[in-house]
C-alpha cells in the first residue's frame, strides 16, 4: 500500500505517483498520518484493525473515511454512524441488514461490504466497505445536467446485471436513485457499483424484521413505484425497474419525471400524472438527442400497473440499447468501451433513419412524425393500435391501474386521507 504524503490518499503499491496532485507516493508504513484538529479521529485505528488517513464524505448518517485495513494491507472505506443514528435501533438495523445482504450477494457490480461493528474504545459503529475511485451519478448529473447515449447504455447495462443477480436472490433494492449509483472511471468508460441495500427487502425471507410502521415507506420519492408509494407488501422487482425508468429519463433530460414541492406532492404525481415523454421534455435543442423509441421504453418502463411495466432491468437495458440502434444485449454493451458503444449507436440511428426514409418518412430520427406514406402511416398506426393494446390490458392487479382512469378517484381519496392523517412518512428524504 502507497499513500501520497500531500494529500494522504492511499494507493495500491504498483501506484507511482498522486493523480491529484502529482506527488511522488511512498510506502504507507513510512508517511506520518497528519493530525486534525477538526476531527481526532484521523491517525487513529478503529478495532485495531482500520486506521483512519482522512475524510472523504460527510452524511446524515455518517462520516466517511478513508483508511487502510492493517489486517489485509487494502484501501477501505470505513463509514462511522453519527452518535445519535447509532442510538435510533430501526437505522442500526438497515446498517446491519445491508452488511448482512451484501455478504450473500458478491458481485462486481455491487459494493462490497466489509465489516460491521461497534468499537468499543470510541463506542462507535463502524461500516467498512471497499474503497472506491470516482463519484455518484447524482453529482456527474449535477455537473453535465444530461448524459451521452453511450454512457447511459453502459451504465445502465452494467446496473442491470448486478441488479438481476439480487433479483435472483429475492433481494428487491427499493431506494434506487443516481445516489446509489456510483461510477468508478476506467479508460473503458464507467464500471458501476450499486450502493446501499440497508433498505432491502427480501421476498424470499418470510421472517425479515420490518423496519417501517403505518403509513411510512422506504425509498427516495422522486423514484418510487406507485405500488411502493401506496406501502403495498406485495412489491416485485418491478418496483425496482419503475425507479430506474425514472433514473434514466432523468440522464435523458436533465429532471426527474414527477416532481413536487414536498414528498406527499411528489407521491401524488406518481400515483395520478402522467410524465412528458422524454423526446418532448428534453426538445429539439438537447445536447444529446433523445431517440424516438425512448418514449415507448420509458412509458413502459414508468407504466403504474406492475403487470404491465418492462419485466426485468434486463429487458429495460437491451430496451434502451434497440432504441438506439444497438444490436446484441446488456451483456455485451456492459463490457463494450463507451466510445465503441458511440459509434455503433451512431450508425445504428444512422441506419434506422434510411430504413424510415425509404417508407417515406421524415429521415430525422428525432424529428416529430410527418405525414408519410399510406404504407408508413397505416404502420405507425397499427404499432399504435397494438402499443395501446398493450398498455390499456386489464392483467387484474388489485388496487393499481388497469384501463381508462376510473382507478384515479380511489387512488387520489386514499393519498389524501394519508396527507390528512399526516401518517406519510419518508426515510430518505429528498436530496
């Protein structure tokens, strides 16, 4: 292990020099761990074991640090429970049960999770989790308002894939958002690192401890279900892809698709509103144009009735991959460089703008639907007809949507009784 004597960051020892700064790196036995006079933490060693070099983060829950596992000679993460959080026994036991997932589901695509325990020199709780290069999608979101077609289409491929295998396992995410999404760079383009199971449920453990009363539900609001938004037991993984259909239409256009000044607003437009198409809400003007068939991926996707929403994050990902003309699967976009994914998608769109300029239509891909050929017309119509047949089914969920909209009034009665009871409740609130 290396550590830059500048800025105390650690590095594996084939390392030679500080990417931030530039300084030449030595070896960690031999840099001074600078003092703070903000924190004593710093230089100190939690169970004897993590030895805290600095602050990388700062929480609700938590400080984040970055230290080394004096056992195993590896950068770490360590992530100390604020006093009062760590006295709350409901946030003690997400912290546990998101060690306690993640021990059970190892995979590439979701952090690892080290440790969990309390120190009993500082009387803290301590989650240790494998070091990470790189930052959330929230703040990539925050600094470039919208994302490249090709990086979407990796990242999300790359989501799908961690996703699917704790799908697999019963494990349903329930708070996915761009938070929870973490981009580690390579030269390749973003390898992704799914965060944060402590809200986990897991539909295959009958006798999971629930860490939710009356009236409260888990997850960030811009990104839930409806079903999830109503406290509904009977969610699937589909809950999860509603909340990355909603994730991908906000690196689309730039926002999130039901907005609100407060959580119950918020969960209203989820439960009533439909939300502009993304070809619409992003418009003509976009710094990266919107494909035409991402509206039916994100309708899809956004549908309010489980039964008929996108399957799997696997099917949404090969989804938004064929909008854009990709041929293949999320398995092979997942481990393609974004900037092969670039050119294919280029002459994919290419390609899908001839074959509609031969039937007549507008060869823009991106442009509103002109009139056309009779043939290319009584073709959109009959996609229309069987799109809307597809949507408007009545597949016999109770209590969500199924056909024309008379699922509104009890829907809307039932948020407003809650708002009025004052009984909704959000354990993550907006960011």
């Amino acid at each position: 292990m290396k550590i830059c004597p500048q800025c105390q960051r650690t590095f594996p020892n084939d390392a030679g020099f500080c990417p931030v700064d530039g300084t030449a790196l030595t070896g960690a036995s031999l840099v001074p761990i600078a003092p703070s006079s903000d924190d004593p933490r710093i230089g100190t060693r939690l169970v004897g074991r993590y030895e805290l070099r600095r602050v990388v983060a700062d929480g609700g829950m938590g400080r984040v640090y970055e230290g080394i596992d004096k056992q195993t000679d590896s950068r770490v993460a360590v992530k100390i429970l604020h006093a009062d959080v760590a006295k709350d026994e409901i946030a003690l036991e997400r912290f546990k049960r998101e060690y306690e997932i993640n021990a059970s589901l190892p995979h590439e695509h979701i952090v690892k999770v080290l440790d969990f325990q309390r120190d009993p020199v500082g009387d803290t709780w301590l989650l240790v989790m494998e070091f990470l290069d790189g930052e959330e999608l929230r703040y990539a979101l925050k600094r470039e308002k919208t994302l490249p077609p090709e990086r979407i289409v990796r990242m999300m491929s790359q989501v799908a894939i961690g996703l699917d295998e704790a799908h697999a396992r019963s494990f349903i995410h329930r708070d996915l958002k761009p938070d929870n999404v973490f981009l580690v760079g390579s030269r390749e383009g973003d390898a992704v690192k799914l965060l944060d199971f402590g809200s986990a449920k897991d539909t295959g453990n009958s006798k999971q401890k629930k860490l939710t009363v009356l009236g409260t539900t888990i997850g960030s609001p811009y990104y839930m279900a409806p079903e999830q938004a109503q406290g509904l037991e009977t969610i699937d993984p589909r809950a999860d892809v509603f909340a990355l259909g909603a994730v991908v239409y906000e690196c689309l256009t730039g926002e999130v698709p039901f907005g609100g000044t407060n959580g119950p607003s918020i969960l209203l437009a989820i439960l009533t509103k439909d939300p502009v198409p993304p070809t619409v809400k992003a418009g003509p003007g976009a710094k990266y144009p919107v494909a035409a068939g991402m509206d039916d991926v994100i309708e899809l996707a956004l549908a309010k009735n489980p039964a008929i929403r996108t399957k799997s994050v696997g099917i949404l990902a090969d989804s938004i991959g064929h909008a854009y003309g990709l041929s293949g699967d999320h398995l092979v976009w997942a481990a393609t460089p974004q900037a092969q994914l670039a050119e294919q998608i280029a002459e994919g769109l290419a390609k899908k703008a001839s074959q509609v300029s031969t039937l007549g239509v507008s060869a823009d891909p991106f442009a509103a639907p002109g009139a056309g050929s009779v043939e290319a017309t009584a073709a959109a119509d009959d996609m229309a007809r069987a799109f809307g047949a597809i949507r408007d089914a009545d597949m016999g969920t109770p209590g969500l949507p199924t056909s024309g909209k008379p699922w509104l009034v009890p829907l809307i009665v039932g948020v407003l009784a809650l708002l009025v009871g004052g009984v909704v409740t959000l354990s993550v609130m907006m960011k």
